[in-house]
C-alpha cells in the first residue's frame, strides 16, 4: 500500500503541473494514466461500477465524481483530482483540491480550510482513537470557518478492495464509533461546501455538484494506523 500510495502522489503532481488556465479536465486525466503507465501500476477507478476514467476531476461547483471531458479550466478556478492505483493487487486513493492560476481570497480559504480539516482528521489515526473523534474534528474546523460538511459521502477503509468497511463521515461526536487499532488502514476524504451542504447528483449518474453553485473542495489521504501514529501512505509535499 506504500507503494501504491506513492504512485497516487506522483498521479497528483502530474495533474496539478497539467491544471493550468486553457487545459481540459480530460488532460488532468491523461496526466493520472500517464504516471499508472510509466510505474506499471493499475488504475482502482477505470471500470469501478463503469465509471470511464482514472481520475475524477471536479472544477469549482463540482463536488465529486466529474467525468473528464472537454470541459475547459479557467484562471482562478479550482479543481477536485481524485484517483487512485493498485500494485501488487494492494490500492491507495487520494484526493487534492488544486487552484488554476490565480484564484481570489475566498477560494484559497475554502482551500486551506480543507486542507486543515483533513490534517486535524489524520491527527485521530490512531490506535484507540474513533470514527467520531475524526468526523468532528472535520466538522468542527469547517463549520467554524462558515463552511459545510457534505454527508451524503464519507471516507472508507482500503486495502485489497478500494472500499472497505467502515465509512468513514466527515462528522460525529468525540470518542463514539469503531475505535481504530494498530494496522487499519483508512482513507478520510472531506467535501466542504462555501455554501450550503445541499448537493445533488447529475443525470450522468456520476457527477455531484453543489444545489447553490457555490463552489466545493476534496481532500483526501490514505492513512494507515501506524507504530508511530499515523502513516500518511499518499503524501504529496
Ligand atoms: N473517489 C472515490 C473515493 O474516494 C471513489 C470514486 S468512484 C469512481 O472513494 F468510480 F469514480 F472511481
Ligand atoms: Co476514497
């Protein structure tokens, strides 16, 4: 799982060096495949109930599970990369929220809001820690900066399966819920909305955009419950 999490990293840097203002959804995808090419590693999202791509990629309004398509990325717009590989059958699944450009105050909020949400999360990813103690330390740093939590989705565990049990919500009440133990391995994947948390689903079947069309970021990290505390296995920089 380390290796397959250093292959989703490396799928991240590529796709953010490709998300410049005039570059298609569809090249971030090409940018993913390209890194699963070059380190013989398989694609965890091509196929996966028939989803047509490496990568999800979600510009602004678009919560998750954008299809990569014609749609072109705009300066100061913000776009969701979430993908994922498998080596030696073992998978990582990672999600980062990149600007285009240059992109105005409130958008590098909602930004760093995430991020912060996620690194407050992965702090529980602990032995005796729980489900509860990461949902609300999600909830807590988005709600707090005026933002929300979406709920329809949640995070999971991951290993010889993309998903695995449990979910994961990005909320929840302190020290209730499955208490993690040494050797877990789980992916935490915050959707924090600018605006309301309503979201809907398009009649793709796949694409999740916000009902106000506020924009929306995705962070996400496979992280294994480690010696030493948490063992972020998708770290990018
Ligand atoms: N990215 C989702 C997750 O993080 C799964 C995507 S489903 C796919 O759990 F079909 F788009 F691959
Ligand atoms: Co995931």
């Amino acid at each position: 799982m380390r290796r397959a999490g250093r292959v989703v990293a490396e799928m991240h840097l590529a796709a953010a060096r490709a998300a410049v203002p005039g570059a298609s959804t569809l090249d971030l995808d090409t940018a993913c495949r390209e890194v699963l090419e070059r380190r013989g590693a398989k694609s965890n999202f091509l196929g996966y109930h028939g989803y047509p791509a490496v990568a999800c990629v979600s510009p602004n309004e678009v919560v998750v599970h954008g299809i990569p398509d014609g749609r072109v990325l705009e300066d100061g717009d913000i776009v969701s990369v979430d993908c994922g590989a498998i080596v030696d059958g073992w998978h990582a699944d990672a999600a980062v929220t990149i600007p285009v450009g240059s992109v105005d105050a409130a958008s590098q909020r909602l930004i760093s809001v995430g991020q912060a949400a996620l690194a407050a999360a992965i702090e529980h990813v602990r032995a005796g820690h729980t489900l509860g103690d990461i949902g609300h330390a999600v909830s807590e740093i988005a709600e707090a900066a005026g933002f929300s939590v979406v709920r329809e989705y949640t995070g999971h565990g991951i290993g010889t399966q993309m998903h695995e049990d449990p979910a994961i919500p990005n909320f929840g009440r302190p020290g209730k819920g499955l208490k993690l133990r040494h050797g877990h391995v789980v992916a935490i994947e915050p959707m924090i909305n600018a605006g309301s948390a309503a979201v809907r689903e398009l009649s793709d079947g796949w694409t999740v955009v916000t009902v106000d069309g506020a924009r929306s970021v995705h962070f996400e990290h496979t992280i294994a419950v480690g010696d030493a505390g948490p063992e972020v296995l998708t770290l990018r920089w």
